[in-house]
C-alpha cells in the first residue's frame, strides 16, 4: 500500500474514532502516526509512554471498530511510543515506576481559581522538592473537584524533576487491597519493603481507611518509616483527617502534622475557564457564552462539566452540526441543573429499580451480585448528587449500609462516568428521567 494511500486511511480512522468515542477524545489524536497497516495488524505511534497507556486503557476498542468500519476488514490495534517525547519511558524506568499517569492530568492542564489555589501551589512545591516542604501533603474536599487530577500533576511534575526517584501512586482500596493479598499469601515483609522504600507515596481516597483497623496498623508504621526518612506522603480525602469515620487519632495526629489543605467547588469564572481548558484538550473549541452557559447549568463539580462537554459534544457528532449556543441549550436541557432541591431518594429509587427492572427489597438486601450491587451503587451516587441527604441517611435508605459503603459506591460510580461513555449516558438518562417527575 502506498505511503498516501495509508495515510489518508489512517487518517479517516483517527476521525472515525473521535465520532464513535468523544468522551475519550484527545487534541493530540492528530499528533499519533501510524507505523504500519499490514495482514490484519494496525500499528499506531505516540509520542509518550502516558498516551501509550491512555490508548491502550481506553481507546483500544474505539480504534479497532473505527478501524474495521473504515476498512471493511477484520483488524487489531496495538499502541506504542515512538520514543520521540520527552516522557518516553527510558528501560529501567518501569522498576520505579509501577503506576499509570493520565497524559491529561498535569499543572499545565489544571486551571486555578479561588476554590484550589492553595492545594495546587502546594502540589507544585512538593513535587519540586519532595521531603523537604509540606511533609505530609493532605488535600480534601468532595468527589469530581480535582484532587486525584492534582496527584497525578504531582507525580509528572516529581518524576520530570528527579528522573531517579521512587515515586508509587494508588487508591487507598488498592493499597488496602494489596496488604490483605500479602497477609493471605504470607508475604508481609514484601509489602513492607515496596512501601516504605520508596520517595514519594501517593495515596488517593485515604477516608478508605475507615473500620479497617489492621489496614490502619500496617498503614501508622508505614507512615512513620517513610516520614522518619525524610520520604514525601501526600494524600487525599473525602473530608479532613478528623472527620474521616472511625480513624485511629494517631493517624489523624500524623496526617495534620504538614499542610491539610481543601479544595471547594470552583466558581463561575473557574467553571468558565475549566470548560475552555477541557475543550480544548479535546480539540474542540466552544465560544464564551456557551462556557457560560454550560457553567450557570453545572455547577456542583467538574466531573459533570466534563460530562456536560461530552453530551454537546457527542450531539453536534451526531447532528454533524457546529457547536453553537442553541445546540448547547439542546444537548444539556434542564435536567442538567445539579441543584435538584426536591428530588428525594424515593424518586431515585423508583426510576432506578424501573431501569433495572428490580426490587426495593433486593437492593435493601445484602445481596451481591452484580445485577443488585450496580443499580444499589447507581442509586448512592445519584441520591449523593441529587439530593442533600448526608452518606448515613442514604445508606439508610439502602438497607442500612453504613457511610464507607456509600462513599466507595460513589467513588466507584463517579470514576465509571468519567471513564465510561455508555455509562455516563445511562446516568445522564437516570438524572433526565428523575428530574422530570418534580
């Protein structure tokens, strides 16, 4: 095949790609090469090992399809860098590296208002110096407000400046997660030594720690190791250190001893100037008085300005229409508005159980399976956003499922928006239906 000719297609399968998938849908989609198109084998080249990772975690079957609808063949995908970037990953880096970095989650990409300008300076320090100033880092504040985004900006910035470093990053689950496989397989010493040997230690959602007394424990000298050797911790949560359920005092004492920093909802103008960044991530551009719009309508974090976006994206794709102001107005409606003052559990339970044609009785019950534990969690995350109810009263309303569950269903659910298109929509179709009965 002539060099133009594989060009021009890989080109219609980059657009075909961002059609079936703008959730995903990056600016840099146009920087990827392709390498080779041959016997059923598509070869694509990125720049950088994070876009590497970023495709092949969530782009993989958006290509492939993109790929067979724009050949009419049967054809597999794979990623890699072409070692080009300034973030190709060397050969021994993966021994200090053991954790995926989202290529959007940097300092250039996080937009600093009123409501996070402490907690972003602070993650810059650190991640200049690891150690040496606010040691331990704690950032809180509610979900989809840009914590994890601030860790993950963190870890970049720390491994651009000190290449050498031993940096690991994971949610507090999987850290918990880990020590139990390591107590099962007795292997204990082995944990200890990949946790308290590194330089940086990054932990999201440490409110995981609640009632986990033994996960605690091994967490308390991990703490005191990495602290004792001049090694960074930063962390995040829910709330702050003393109002994280069931958490030992001395954890609380020790995760206050640097800087405990919160990050509240951004404002209008932050809101604004999030949209415009985010657009632009995606290669779309929007006017101002669409972010305007946009932001008057979302205002509760920006996981639902980021599902905003998608929507209108998603409808001018399917329209094969320009993004303007009345398509916004189209794309988002009224069920977008966040502040859904009436709603009650009641109502979410009822549309949710419908959807997923169950009973009351079966998500009240304890009950696991994955056809009850979905629309129970579905229910938690809507009854978290659309209502005022506190995490105690919705578990209540749930078969009497205390706060940690409720807030790991919200993790959970609001992490599956973010990432997921079909599961962003079916949300967005749940809050549609909900809003509609008030």
């Amino acid at each position: 095949m002539a060099r133009q000719d594989l060009t021009q297609i890989f080109n219609d399968i980059i657009e075909r790609a961002k059609s079936l998938d703008p959730a995903n849908t990056r600016k840099w989609f146009d920087e990827l090469e392709v390498v080779h198109l041959d016997g059923g084998a598509l070869l694509i080249a990125a720049d950088d090992n994070n876009k590497v990772q970023f495709l092949q975690d969530n782009c993989t079957r958006t290509f492939t399809l993109a790929a067979q609808q724009v050949t009419g063949h049967l054809v597999t995908v794979d990623f890699r860098t072409n070692g080009q970037g300034r973030n190709s990953l060397k050969s021994d880096l993966p021994t200090k590296q053991r954790f995926k970095l989202h290529p959007d989650y940097t300092f250039d990409n996080f937009v600093v208002g009123p409501s996070n300008r402490l907690a972003q300076a602070s993650c810059v320090a650190v991640s200049q110096s690891p150690g040496d100033t606010y040691n331990p880092l704690f950032i809180y504040g509610n979900s989809g407000l840009g914590k994890t985004h601030l860790l993950h900006a963190v870890c970049h910035g720390a491994r651009e400046k000190h290449n050498n470093a031993v940096i690991e990053f994971l949610s507090c689950e999987e850290f918990v997660n880990r020590f139990i496989r390591a107590i099962e397989q007795g292997n204990s010493s082995g944990f200890q030594n990949q946790f308290r040997s590194v330089d940086v230690l990054v932990i999201d959602d440490v409110q995981f720690l609640s009632d986990r007394e033994q996960s605690q424990e091994e967490f308390f000298h991990t703490f005191n190791a990495l602290y004792n050797n001049g090694k960074q911790i930063i962390l995040s949560a829910d709330n702050c250190p003393s109002d994280i359920p069931a958490l030992e005092e001395r954890l609380i004492s020790r995760f206050s001893w640097g800087l405990v920093t919160r990050i509240d909802p951004p404002s209008h103008d932050t809101r604004v100037a999030i949209l415009k960044k985010k657009a632009h991530i995606r290669g779309i551009e929007i006017s101002d008085d669409i972010a305007e719009y946009i932001a008057r309508k979302v205002r509760a974090n920006i996981r639902e300005l980021e599902g905003a976006l998608t929507s209108l994206q998603a409808l001018a794709l399917t329209k094969q229409e320009d993004i303007s102001l009345e398509l916004a107005k189209a794309a988002l409606g009224d069920e977008m508005l966040t502040a859904a003052k009436n709603t009650s559990i009641t109502d979410i339970i009822e549309v949710v159980t419908q959807h997923y044609d169950v009973r009351l009785a079966d998500l009240q019950s304890k009950r696991r399976s994955q056809s009850i534990t979905l629309p129970r969690q579905i229910c938690m995350y809507l009854a978290r956003n659309l209502t005022r109810h506190s995490l105690e009263e919705i578990g209540g309303h749930l078969g009497g499922r205390d706060h940690t569950t409720v807030m790991h269903a919200c993790s959970k659910i609001g992490k599956a928006e973010h990432d997921d298109p079909q599961m962003h929509a079916t949300l967005s179709e749940l809050t549609r239906q909900i809003t509609q009965t008030k």
